[in-house]
C-alpha cells in the first residue's frame, strides 16, 4: 500500500489496516516522487500477521541512470558519430 492521501477511511479499513495504519498510508508514508530518494509503503506478507512499513529506494547503479542529466547525455552523444544503416529498397518517410 503506497500513500494514499485521498482514499477514504473504509476503503483502506477493507485492506485490513488498524486506525493507525489507515493514517500512515492517507499521510506518513513518503512518495518516490518527493524527492527523498526513497518511498515508503506498507506490505503485507503472508508469512507475517499485519502491515509492515517498509523503506524501498534505487540500487546506486540504477540511480546513477534514473538521475543522470540529460545535459551530460546530449554533450556526449553529439561527439558520437552515428552512422544511418540503408538497407536496400527502403527509405527513410518524405524521401524520395
């Protein structure tokens, strides 16, 4: 369960969340999108009873990607040479 500050009550009460877990996931709970960089959710588990809270982030190498600036990827691919592979017949659309 991810935050979900505009579900209703009932709703999450349907999930099996206590009155304070309903609270954590419609306030506490940190979106990947707050720039923390991390998220938290709760996950339930078969193995365990109840809601646990758990922190997910990005592997370093995986945020390296997600957070490499665009600027840096544009300067390098402009020193690359690319090279147009033709295949015979076709060409490229509004080309004669």
């Amino acid at each position: 369960m991810f935050r979900s500050p505009q579900t209703n009550a009932a709703a999450l009460s349907e999930f099996g969340l206590n009155n304070e877990q309903i609270e954590v996931a419609q306030e506490k709970l940190v979106p990947g999108k707050a720039g923390k960089g991390h998220s938290t959710c709760l996950v339930s588990s078969q193995d365990q009873r109840g809601w646990i809270e758990t922190c997910v982030e990005a592997p370093p190498a995986l945020h390296r990607v997600l957070t490499w600036p665009p600027r840096r990827v544009r300067r390098r691919l402009r020193g690359l040479r690319l090279r147009r592979l033709r295949r015979p017949g076709v060409t490229p659309r509004g080309r004669p």
